[in-house]
C-alpha cells in the first residue's frame, strides 16, 4: 500500500496528461450504456461522442474530445434553480423557510421521476434533484422572479462566460410527453404543495432542462461552487460560501440518481448528473469539471461519465474525502 500522504500528493499535476490517460480508459465504457432516446433533442445523437473539460479558477481549461458540441442539459439544471432559489433566501425574502419546509434534503433511493415515494410522503419530495422537488423548486421561483426563464438563462450565460440559448424543439417535445412529471405535480397539488398551476410549473422546468449548454461551458459554470460561491470568470458572488457548500452537499447526496452512494466511493466530488449523459462535478479549492457521454447505465448516469470522473480522481487529489 502506498504511504504518501495527501499533501505529498497534491503537487501540481500536469492536467492534459492526465485527461488524456483519462479519456482514453473511460471512453470504450460508453459502448455498453444505452442512450435515453425518448428525450426530445436525443434521437439522433452519435452514442460515440464524448467530451471532458477540466477549468481552472483563472480560465486554463483542460479539454478532449466534443468539447463544444451542445446538448439539453436537462436534470443538471436542477442545480441552477436551485441556486437562484438560494439567492433569493439570501435576499431575505423567507424563501429559505418556504423552500425547505416544501421539499426535503434527503437522498430518495428511488428513480428520479418515481412517484411512490411521493404518495407516501404527502406530497414532499425528498430534495430539489429529483423531478418532484425540482418543480416545487421551479413553483417558489415562479412566486419570487419576475421571469424564470430569462433568470435561468441570466445566471448560465453569466456562469459560462457567453449567451447560452434554450431549443424551443425539445421544449415543446417535452411537454408533450411530460406525463409523468404533470402527473406528480397534480400529485403534489392535491397535497397542497403546488401554488401555481401544473401547466405554468411544467414549462418553467421543460424550459430549464432545454437549455443547450457545452461541456466547455458547463465546467466553466460549475467553478463556483468550487470556489466559496463566486464564480472566477467575472468575480461575482453568486452564493454565498455557506450556500455554495450546501448546494455542493446535495449533490454529492442526492445528485447522481441512485447511484450517489457509489459516485461518492469511487469519484468523491459533489456531481450532477443529467439524462442526456453529462455530469458536472465540483473539485473544491480546484476545478469546474463536465463530462459527456450519451450512453447512459442502469441508474440513469453516462457510463463513460462516471469511470471518466472516478480515472481522475484516482489520479488527482481533488475528493472532498
Ligand atoms: N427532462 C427530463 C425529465 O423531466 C430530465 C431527466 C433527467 O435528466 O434526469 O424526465
């Protein structure tokens, strides 16, 4: 067994190296995953590309593959809404208070659009990365900004440091097949847990997971919460470093499916992880990080994704372990 210590390991390391060895022992993986052609803007994607970015707090980015190839980020939004829901409880507002008394923090052990879990509870989801708590996410927000999707495509064009865009096509192939998630925000309604209507929560939430993001841009957006809260390509606090920590704990709890359990013993990073087959992930003190990979596994994370993710951090010092 080796015997060097953490801080012997953490000397500088020569990143694109590393991507490389990474990319090249990940990628094969994504030949056994199946890709999540049900979701609108999905059909036709080529299940071989992949894409990792590595961003440092001062703009250095370490990239391979597809790097600036856009795709729906879908459940990784769940992250941004809940930030902008923060920083309205930061303003003071009592939306802490609301927020938290609507939705829990708990990981569900249950798919991420199941509603069983959601009857028993009475209508409280378990936390915000789930559907159901991402649309009592999105029903708060409606209450407190003035247009949630302008604030959604505010705060990630500010976060990747370029105008980012919604694809109205995959908006609208979403809501035609949202009958699961209309299906618990009824649920949620008749328990009393819904102030707007299903219509308005589900265009907010199919509006957020149509944004159309890079790997590139995705890393640079996820270096926040890696950095105390404030984003180091503009020098803005975005949250503050207590909030950014919790955000960063509920992903790494609740996150990656059902399978957070196992991205924190084999990656040990705060991850989110979406059905069109990227995850974010945040090194704290280090890096914004997005992997992509289409095929996903049995758990609903990019096959690729994760082994990309758990090759670096067997390399690298960066867990938060
Ligand atoms: N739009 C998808 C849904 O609502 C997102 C799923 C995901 O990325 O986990 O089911």
């Amino acid at each position: 067994m080796s015997a060097t210590t953490r801080a012997e390991r953490d000397v500088p390391t020569d990143l694109d190296k590393v991507l490389d060895e990474v990319v090249e022992i990940a990628r094969p993986a994504a030949h056994e995953g199946q890709v999540a052609r049900e979701i609108p803007g999905m059909e036709h994607v080529d299940p071989e590309r992949f894409a990792m970015a590595l961003t440092e707090f001062d703009g250095t980015e370490h990239a391979a593959g597809d790097v600036d190839e856009v795709f729906p980020i879908q459940s990784i939004s769940k992250v941004f809404s809940l930030v902008l829901a923060l920083q309205k409880a930061e303003a003071g507002s009592g939306v802490s208070e609301e927020l938290w008394s609507r939705v829990g923090r708990e990981p569900s052990g249950d798919p991420f659009n199941s509603l069983v879990q959601l009857e028993h509870e009475e209508g409280i989801p378990r936390n915000p990365m789930i559907n159901a708590g991402a649309l009592i996410v999105d029903d708060v927000l409606l209450d407190h900004c003035d247009d949630v999707k302008a604030s959604t495509l505010g705060l990630l064009s500010k976060l990747a440091g370029e105008p980012v865009e919604v694809d109205e096509r995959v908006v609208a192939g979403e809501e035609e097949t949202s009958h699961r998630n209309r299906a618990m925000a009824n649920l949620m309604a008749d328990f009393g847990n819904l102030r707007h209507s299903v219509d308005d929560v589900i265009e907010s939430y199919t509006h957020a997971c149509a944004v159309m993001m890079t790997t590139r841009q995705l890393a640079r957006a996820t270096r926040f919460l890696a950095n105390d809260g404030v984003d180091p390509g503009s020098g803005d606090r975005i949250l503050s470093g207590a909030l950014a920590r919790r955000v960063a704990a509920i992903m790494l709890t609740c996150g990656t499916y059902d399978a957070a359990g196992e991205f924190a013993y084999s990656v040990g990073l705060p991850c989110k992880s979406g059905i069109a087959g990227a995850i974010i992930a945040s090194a704290p003190e280090r890096l914004g990080v997005c992997v992509w990979s289409p095929p996903l596994d049995p758990s609903g994370n990019s096959r690729a994704g994760r082994l990309a993710l758990s090759e670096l951090t067997d390399r690298v010092e960066l867990t938060v372990f």
